[in-house]
C-alpha cells in the first residue's frame, strides 16, 4: 500500500491492513508535526511533494524493504498540505514473521523516505517560515505538473 493524500492518516485503518497470522511482528511508525525546530517554536507545518516522482519513490523503497528483509505486508502513506501540530505527517507499517526483522525493515523504509523521495516541509513560526533544511520545491511548472 502506498499513498500520498492530503487527508488525515488514519493508522487504526493501516494497522487493520497488516493482519496477517503468519506475522509475528507489526511496527507502525507515525511521523507527528512537533512544536519545536532548532529551537524556535512551530506552529504548523506545510508538506510539498512532486506527486509523480513521490509514488515513484515511495514504490521503490517498498520494492527495496521487500527485496531485503521477509516482508508480508507493508504500507506507506505520506500526507500533503497543511498540518496542525500533532498530525501525522507519514505513517510505515511492516509486517514480519519476527519482530527484529519488521523494525528493521521500517526504519530502512522511513530514513530512506527521508533522502530520497521528493516531499518537502515548511516550518512556520510565530515569525516567518522556512522550507526545511534551505530546500524549496520547484514550482509546478518546473515539476512538470499540470495541475
């Protein structure tokens, strides 16, 4: 299961996904907006992503856990748009026949996200914003979006 949506991730429906009986093991790891950055205090988060090239990478990094771990089950849902703090802002679930294989597999999954795929964040503080780490997304026409 891999999903870009700019709806709330609901992580009960992703959990009930993973029902397996063959599966010992099930991590679900939620990424949640926090109040914090480098010491300043957040007040909300904005996520971009360059749509096509995310699913694109997002289904190789399934294709990849898959290839290197005994993976039965796994989904990968990433949110867009405005989040308010405490939202979720990702969610990976991988279901193993054995614990230390399924928390293996999701942090692969999650810090391989992070430096691969094409979603960015905007931190927004009581005074200004700042895309994460200096990167900014292209406009949509660089993206070759047509929407």
């Amino acid at each position: 299961m891999i999903e870009l949506t700019n709806e709330s991730i609901n992580s009960e429906a992703i959990l009930a996904k993973m029902e397996d009986h063959a599966t010992g093991g099930v991590v679900l790891f939620l990424g949640r907006v926090r109040d914090h950055a480098e010491g300043r205090q957040v007040e909300r988060m904005d996520y971009e992503a360059y749509s096509e090239m995310a699913r694109v990478k997002l289904q190789e990094i399934e294709n990849q856990t898959r290839a290197k771990w005994p993976v039965r089950k796994m989904a990968i849902v990433h949110r867009t748009g405005t989040l308010k703090l405490g939202e979720v802002s990702v969610a990976i679930a991988v279901a193993c026949g054995h614990r230390g294989e399924a928390f293996e597999a999701c942090r692969y999954a999650i810090d391989t996200l992070k430096e691969t795929v094409p979603i960015w964040k905007k931190e927004h503080f009581a005074d200004g914003a700042a895309w994460v780490k200096g990167v900014q997304p292209k406009s949509k026409c660089q993206e070759g979006d047509s929407k």
